[in-house]
C-alpha cells in the first residue's frame, strides 16, 4: 500500500462518493473525517502525507471533479469544515450546479433541434446518466455533452450545431479539411463549444477511438428515455448497455477520475438484479469480461458496492482482474492527474494489452498511438503528401521531448546576473 492509499484525504473523498446517502455511507464519511481532524501536515513537495489535511481532500475532489459529491456527504453527515476549506467547496459548489441546469437546458434544446430535422440521437454520461445514476442534478459535476449519432449523420450534426452558433475547437478550425475524413477514422468526436454559454458538446460517430472497443455498443443498442427535469425526456442507453459502457470507458480511460467510478457505483445501486444479469450477458457476448470486472471490483474495495456473491466469485476469477485493480487503485490516489505522465502512458498501454488482445484491436490500438493530429495541424502538408507525414513522425515526436528540456537548460536560474 502506498501513501496515497492509506491517506485520510482520499479515504475521505471515497467514503462521500458513495451512493445512495445511508448509514453505512455515513460511518465512512464520518470516520475519515475524524482522521482527517486529528491528523495534520503534508508531506515534501507539497504531495499529502499519512496525515493528509483539509486542503489536501479538497484538492483531491478538485482532481476527481467530485466536489459536488463530497459537498453532499459532508453535509449530510453535520461535519464542519475549517473556514477556508468551507468556503473553497461552497465556492465549488456554487459553479457546478447552475452549471448543471445549464447543460440540462442545452441537451433538451438540442434534442428538439436534431428531432426537428428527423436525426436520431442519445446522450450519454452528462445530466442523463446523472438523473439514471444518482436520481438528482445535484451531485454529478457536468463538464461536457455527450451525444452519439448514427456516422451517416455526423457532418450534418456539424453543420447543425455550427449554425446553431457552435464553434468548433476539437479538432481546430484551421485543421487542414482534406485530413478530416482520416481523422474521422482514427477519433471518435468532434468537440463544439458555444462562445455564449460556454457549453462544450462532444459529438461523437462511435463511442471509442478504437473501433474493436465496445463495438456492439451504439445507436442500435437498447435505450430508455430518462426524465432531466418533470415532462422532459432524453434519450440514453438502457441501463445494461450503459453500465458495460462506463466499466469500458473507465478501463480505456486508465480510470484516471474517481468520478467515473463513483457513477459505475451510483448506477449498480439503482439497478435491478435483471438489469445487471444483462450486462453481464452483455459483456461476455462482446468480450467485456475484463473490464466489468475491473470496474466492480474496484466498486467493492473503495465504496463497499455490494455484489451477488456468484458473481463475485466469477469476477475474481477473471484472468488479470487484480493487476488490473491494483493498476487503477495507483492511478486513482496519485495526488496528480497522471493523464500526461509518459510512465502512466506505458502503463496504460500494458493494461490494454490485459484487457484486449485480439490482432484487430491491438493494431488499431498502435495506429491510434502512431497518428498525431498536432503533427498534421502545424505541417498542414498538401493533399497527396500523407506519407510524409509518417516519415516526419520520429523526428516531430523528439523535437516535442527535447525542446522543453533545451529551453529550461538555456533558462538563466532565479537571481542569476544576466549575461
């Protein structure tokens, strides 16, 4: 165990993204607190200690984009916090949920605009999942809409959205067109935000770069309609395909965010025994086993989800399942978001490798890590020049290494006489 897994912080952050609020929910928020309390100090270079503050569980909601969730348990439970650290969750707290209605209005505009023009469509993650999950807008921060389209929809949903006052910024708007149908093929979304309202929508054609990841999950799967706000319905995925949707993205994402674990856990303590004996069927029909494990697994370690004790023999026994929980157990209490850390990358690259081995995966998986989209957005290369692209690749890849390293080499040190 590491220190960031015996932290009170973390332990705090866990215990307040359980869901639903009960008894057991609040022991744990309450006796996290307590250490929390009693102990305090950080540790060197400014990463929490054994004796993890205040400052450092905010700092850990922030990164976990859980603020609303800890918000909730704090409060429910009567425990107070210092003033500073009080006013920095309220201040949290106070973006997130008028922010949250915000969203919800998008997505119901959006829906009506897309059906206005016979376009089908589902919302995924966002207010809908958080209505599925959680039974409330209250608790789930929303950074984005996901919205998923039949593909021979797609450029008509872009020029939808960019005459609804859409920009698009994902990718630039100076991304050469010719290049657009590659990178199509390679990336899953188009990323459109509103210069008004902020709100960014990520439209997406399928639900994963790779396109041998959760194939059977999309536009044909089963739905249900989920109620944003009383006589206002939207699209989503049934809760089976949803649950094998979010233990996927979690797995393929390097659960990175506990936030993502927190909805896996929300949405099992909502669903039927039916609906959850689906999924499974689900995920063993579409080679999902692995990741499903990993994701429940992690479930019953941080936040005591319960599980039928069948399948969580079956889980256990699932090939990797524990390195892949000990993989994500680091990931999830590193003190920083390890998204753009080259160690994390290779590690991440190894778990998928554990989850998925099929030649087909694995060689969309490597031309995935070889196309650079940056790299065709600066050369802006011609039509009919592609190939150099990959000629380019090596040498554009060290030149993004090393440059940094040469610049803070030849940066003079503070208090350094100029020469």
């Amino acid at each position: 165990m590491t220190a960031e897994v015996a932290s009170p912080a973390f332990a705090l952050v866990a215990a307040c993204c359980r869901w639903p609020h009960d008894d057991r929910r609040a022991a744990a928020i309450g006796s996290a607190a307590a250490c929390c309390t009693a102990v305090h100090g950080t540790a060197a270079h400014g990463t929490p200690g054994h004796g993890a503050s205040w400052d450092a569980a905010l700092h850990l909601a922030r990164r976990h984009r859980v603020e609303l969730l800890v918000a909730d348990g704090l409060r429910r439970t009567g425990i107070v916090l210092p003033p500073p650290a009080a006013r920095a969750l309220r201040a949290a707290a106070a973006r997130a949920l008028p922010r949250n209605m915000v969203h919800a209005a998008t997505s119901l505009a959006l829906s009506r605009m897309l059906a206005a023009h016979g376009i089908d469509h589902v919302f995924f993650k966002g207010e809908t999942l958080a209505m599925a999950a959680y039974g409330t807008l209250s608790v789930k921060s929303a950074n984005d809409i996901d919205l998923l389209v039949w593909p021979a929809d797609f450029i008509s949903v872009c020029a939808l959205l960019t005459e609804a006052g859409y920009r698009r910024i994902f990718p630039a708007p100076q991304f050469p067109a010719h290049e657009l149908p590659l990178y199509r093929r390679q990336i899953k979304d188009h990323a459109f935000r509103h210069p008004e309202t902020d709100v960014l929508v990520e439209l997406h054609h399928r639900l994963c770069n790779n396109p041998c990841f959760m194939a059977a999950i999309g536009m044909a799967s089963a739905r249900q309609e989920i109620a944003v706000s009383r006589g206002h319905m939207l699209p989503t995925f049934a809760a089976a395909e949803l649950l094998v949707y979010l233990c996927g993205h979690g797995a393929i994402q390097g659960w990175h965010r506990l936030k993502w674990l927190a909805d896996v856990a929300a949405l099992l303590a909502r669903m039927e025994p039916r609906a959850l004996d689906d999924a499974m069927a689900l995920a063993r029909r579409q080679r999902m086993v692995r990741p499903m494990a990993q994701a429940l697994l992690l479930c019953a370690a941080l936040f005591e989800t319960p599980l039928p004790t069948a399948l969580h023999t079956e889980l256990v026994a699932v090939p990797h399942a524990a390195t892949l929980q000990r993989s994500a157990l680091r990931t999830l209490h590193s003190w920083h978001n390890p998204v753009s850390s080259r160690r994390n990358a290779f590690r991440e690259a190894r778990d998928w490798l554990l989850i998925e081995k099929r030649p087909t995966f694995l060689g969309h998986m490597v031309r995935g890590m070889w196309y650079n989209m940056m790299d065709r957005q600066r050369l802006a290369l011609p039509p009919g020049f592609g190939a150099l692209y990959h000629i380019l690749r090596v040498p554009m890849a060290a030149y993004r290494i090393l440059a940094p390293r040469i610049v803070r080499r030849r940066r003079p040190a503070p208090g350094a006489a100029a020469p």
